[in-house]
C-alpha cells in the first residue's frame, strides 16, 4: 500500500501502481453500470487484467459498460452474466453461467446494491435491501466457490471484496426483526442492516475459507454521487447532512469524485501488502479497522448471521 494514498486517491493511481498484481488476473464485478462504482473499477481493471466478467442485472446497462470500456481499452477481454439480485432464481442462473466457463476467479468483487426504498418492501419475505446487499450476493459467492477457489494457489490468495457503507454504524442486524414488524422500517436503517451483514459476512467468509486460501476484505468507498446516492439526496438534506442547496454540511464526510469512489475497491482487490490482514475494513485506500461498528465484526454475530442465511437461501455451505 503507497503510504500516500488517501481520500483523493484514484482508482487509475492504485491500478497503475498495482498493474503487475493485476495482470494475468480474471475478476468478477456485480454491479458495473456505467458512472456507477462498480463500472469504474472495472474500467480500471480491464487496462491490466486477463479477463472482467461484468454481472448486472440488464444485458443493455452491461453492453453499454462494455462498449464503454473498449472504446478505451480496445483489448480488453470482457464478459457479461445478468445477476439480478431480487430474485434466487436469476442468481442460481448467473452462477450456473460462470460455473460453466473454465477460468478461475481470482477476485470476486460484491459491489451492486438495490435501491433503498421509502416503504417496507418484501422480496420472497425478507425486506429488499437485506436480500439484495446481503442474502443475494452470500447465495452467489457461496455458489461460485468453486471458481474462486480454483485461484487459489502456493503464491496467490484469491479475494472477496464485499462493498459495504460507512453507514453500517447506524445498525447491527436485527436479528429478532430483519425485516421491520414492529413497524419502525426506515430506509437509512434498513440499509445500514444490510451494509452490516455485509461486513459480518466478510468476517465469516474470512473464517470459514482460510483453508482455501481464499481473504475477504470489506470497506466504505467514501461519500460519491452516483445513480444510487442521488435517489437520496433529498433525504440527505432532510436529516441535515446536506444543506437546501446540496453543500455537505459541517461534520459530514465530503463528496469524491467517482475514480477516487473506486480507488479503495482496488485496493482491497490486489494490494499484496494486505494480504496478511485478511477480514480487515478499508476506507480511503487504507486499511481501517478502528472506524468499524463492533457490531459489523462480532465473530458470534458473523456465525449466528451465516446460519440465518442458510436458512433464507434454502441452502447450506461448508
Ligand atoms: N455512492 C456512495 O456514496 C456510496 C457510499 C457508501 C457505499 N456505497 C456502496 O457502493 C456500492 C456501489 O454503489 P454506487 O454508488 O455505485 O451505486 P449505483 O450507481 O446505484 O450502482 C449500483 C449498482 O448496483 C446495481 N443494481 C441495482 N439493483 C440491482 C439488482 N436488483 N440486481 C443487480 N444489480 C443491481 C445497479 O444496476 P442498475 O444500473 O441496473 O441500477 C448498479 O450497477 C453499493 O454497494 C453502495 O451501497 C456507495
């Protein structure tokens, strides 16, 4: 890790300074729209990397990202596989696609998020966020293991990076009501919920694939307009992070531009100089497990959140 890096950092900085980890290298995004996040570290990826598999859930959205991409990088090797995280089925399918393709899967990026809702909203019975952050994406990784673990290697550690929020501190995950009967449901916390067991679910991954030599690394990209914050804006001046005319306010964290959003996903991806640190959380390109919730890395908390996931995919992992 460049001591140097930081908040202003670029995502094009880390993935130049770190091209020869990056190179030979196949990596999956879930979440690549064009101007999203998870679109930028794949563009920055593509410059170096063997193969991008690019997973969204519209086949139009991931063509747009591709032609995008190759109009920059005319060899890049890219791949796209529509994931949809509301729906079990569209993510047993997806991992059946990638399942059938020969390349292993040396980083698995989680990033793609679904869009916090102003009212309750139940997918198969469990509230939206929590099964599109979280439960979608512990049925895809666990179901594309085998890729990944095919990456492992006597001088290689394949890695799951799993984007998380720096809002995660606003709640633990609510284990006695995931899914808000007691009528408190409210976006910010519903999102907060799903961004911790994104966190506990690295901690776990982290625990249960060290024999694989698979890490895990989770992190806050910082504060970034992009098609998903943008929905909240209004909301953001509401509660006072922002003032009527969209100005951070005082004490909130300030805005990035979108390459420094995506710097800190390349960090986690490839940075060697972690590798030791596997489960760390990482924000502005830096490792920082002192900014984290003690409820986001509670190792019984990570246990009993796995056995609830089972429970709602309907399916047990080693
Ligand atoms: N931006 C920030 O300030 C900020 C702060 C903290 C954490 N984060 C996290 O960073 C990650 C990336 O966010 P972003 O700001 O880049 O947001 P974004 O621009 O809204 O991108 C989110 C991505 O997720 C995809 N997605 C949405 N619903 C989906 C579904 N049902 N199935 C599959 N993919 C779906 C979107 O696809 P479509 O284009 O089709 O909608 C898009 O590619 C998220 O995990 C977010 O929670 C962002």
């Amino acid at each position: 890790m460049a001591a140097s890096w930081n908040a202003k950092t670029t995502a094009d900085e880390v993935a130049k300074y770190l091209s020869s980890e990056i190179k030979n290298k196949n990596v999956l995004i879930t979440g690549a729209s064009l101007g999203s996040l998870g679109g930028e570290a794949a563009r920055v990826v593509a410059k170096y990397g063997n193969l991008v598999i690019l997973a969204g859930r519209n086949q139009e959205k991931l063509d747009q990202t591709v032609a995008s991409i190759k109009a920059e990088s005319p060899d890049a090797n890219l791949r796209t596989v529509v994931l949809d995280l509301t729906s079990f089925a569209s993510v047993k399918a997806a991992a059946a696609t990638v399942n059938t393709w020969t390349e292993p899967i040396h980083v698995l990026i989680n990033n793609a998020a679904v869009t916090p809702l102003k009212d309750l909203t139940l997918t198969d019975d469990v509230e939206s966020q929590f099964y599109g952050n979280f439960l979608a994406h512990f049925l895809f990784t666990n179901l594309i293991l085998g890729r990944i673990k095919a990456a492992a290697s006597a001088d290689f550690s394949p890695r799951v990076v799993i984007v998380s929020s720096a809002a995660h501190a606003i709640s633990p995950v609510r284990f006695e009501d995931y899914n808000f009967k007691d009528g408190s449901y409210n976006k910010f916390v519903a999102y907060a919920q799903s961004k911790t067991a994104d966190i506990l679910f690295s901690v776990e991954l982290t625990k249960r694939y060290a024999k694989d030599g698979i890490l895990s690394f989770s992190l806050h990209p910082g504060s970034i307009w992009t098609a998903g914050s943008l929905t909240l804006k209004e909301d953001l001046i509401q509660i006072g992070v922002l003032d009527k005319d969209g100005n951070v306010q005082a004490g909130a964290e300030e805005f990035k531009s979108l390459p420094a959003g995506a710097a800190t996903h390349i960090v986690a991806a490839f940075d060697p100089s972690i590798t030791g640190q596997s489960g760390a959380y990482l924000a502005d390109c830096k490792v920082r497990n002192e900014i984290v919730a003690p409820h986001a890395v509670d190792p019984e908390s990570a246990v009993k959140l796995w056995a609830l996931a089972e429970k709602l995919v309907g399916q047990t992992f080693a």
